[in-house]
C-alpha cells in the first residue's frame, strides 16, 4: 500500500492510492473519493479490497487544487469539500479517473467504485470513460441529473431510504429510467458504508459490500 504518481491526459499530475493484494491480482478497482479527499476511510476502502485480490487505486481528484487535502466530516469539511467538488469539476475530475483507469488496466479487467461525488463519477465512468468493465456507485448524488446518460458497462447502485440528499423520488425516477439495472434500497443515511462518519450502518454496509463482491466477481473474473 503506497502513494503512486498518475498523469493525467491534459498534463496534470496527481497522486493516487494504490493497495496490491498479496497474490497476482485478479482484476484492478478504481475507488472514488466523497468530497473529502482520499482520507483513511478511502484508503481502508482499496485495502479491504485488496486483500480480496484485487488491485484497488484511489485518485486523489483534490490535487487540481490543493494536493494532499483530506477533510473532516464536520461542518467546515463537508463547506470546503463541496467548493472543491465545483473548483475541479466533472470534466477534469474523469480526466483523472481516466489515467487511474489506465493505469489499472495492467492488472486486468477494472471496475469504477465511488461513493457520493465519487458514485456521480463513477456512473459518469461507465457512461463516457474507456476501459470500464463495471461501475458500482454508493449513494451518487447527481446521479439523478445524469439519468439522461446510458451506461455503457454493467452497473450496481446502492442508495439509503433515509438519504437527506438523495429523494426517494429521485431513486425511483432513475430505477424506471434504467430498468435493467440493479439497484438496492437500504434503511440507511447517507454515506452508511463509511464507519468513520455517525451515518454509518453496519448492517447494510455489510450487505452492500456482500452485492458489490459478487457484482465484481460476476464482472471482472
């Protein structure tokens, strides 16, 4: 487990990080950070899964404008997150998740894993991005104002019934929009797979990281 360099395809360089599972890996995973940088909880995220086989790497989509940035989950992180999330902007933000792509590829087939912003980003992914083999987004907050948008690889998405920033309306909306998808409701918050937050739930974390393991497995083995 360690920080790597990437280059993104406008010239940026940004850091990621990246966790190698003991063996030979059976596929890579790109993890996409929440608004508040690729902090511990988002670096556990790439262990867990390397340990279970895959190459996990984790951009850090802040670099663009502050590098090295990690928030709290507090008031002032989630105020500073959000203007980071509209300082870097979609269009670079994929830039970067482009080159993690890249750059993953070397280990196999790579899936897009994100979680808030980085769900958004990661149903983007599946949409515009080459190289995507699967997508799997936690609570993507926008993605109801990209419903618009087909996916081109297969995709899993995960939502809480107690998400404030996420209507039951807007899942429904989406679940009739993309039919063929599977998406799975849980009595949960926002951001109830990261334990370092109090919306944290560990039964449907529990749950939700069973569907994401046999999602990857069905899509990248």
């Amino acid at each position: 487990m360690a920080w790597i360099e990437l280059k993104a395809a406008d010239g940026h360089t940004l850091q990621a990080w990246e966790a190698r599972p003991t063996g030979a890996p059976r596929g890579a995973v790109v993890v996409l950070q929440e608004i508040f940088g690729v902090n511990s909880h988002v670096r556990a995220v790439c262990d867990r899964l390397a340990a279970q086989g895959w190459l996990a790497v984790a951009p850090a989509l802040f670099d663009r404008f502050s590098r090295g940035c990690e928030l709290g989950y507090d008031q002032a992180g989630m105020a500073a997150g959000r203007a980071g999330k509209e300082q870097v902007g979609e269009e670079a933000a994929l830039r970067d998740v482009q080159a993690a792509i890249s750059h993953a590829a070397a280990a196999g087939k790579v899936a897009v894993i994100g979680f808030c912003w980085g769900g958004t980003l990661a149903w983007l992914a599946a949409a515009r991005l080459s190289g995507v083999a699967c997508g799997i987004a936690y609570y993507g907050t926008a993605i109801h104002a990209h419903q618009h948008e087909r996916p081109r690889a297969p995709m899993l998405l995960h939502f809480g019934d107690q998400d404030a920033h996420i209507p039951p309306e807007h899942v429904r909306e989406i679940a009739a929009a993309h039919r063929e998808l599977p998406i799975y409701r849980y009595d949960a918050g926002h951001g109830f797979n990261c334990d370092q937050r109090a919306a944290f739930h560990a039964p449907s974390a529990a749950l939700a990281g069973e569907r994401t393991q046999h999602f990857l497995e069905s899509h990248l083995c």
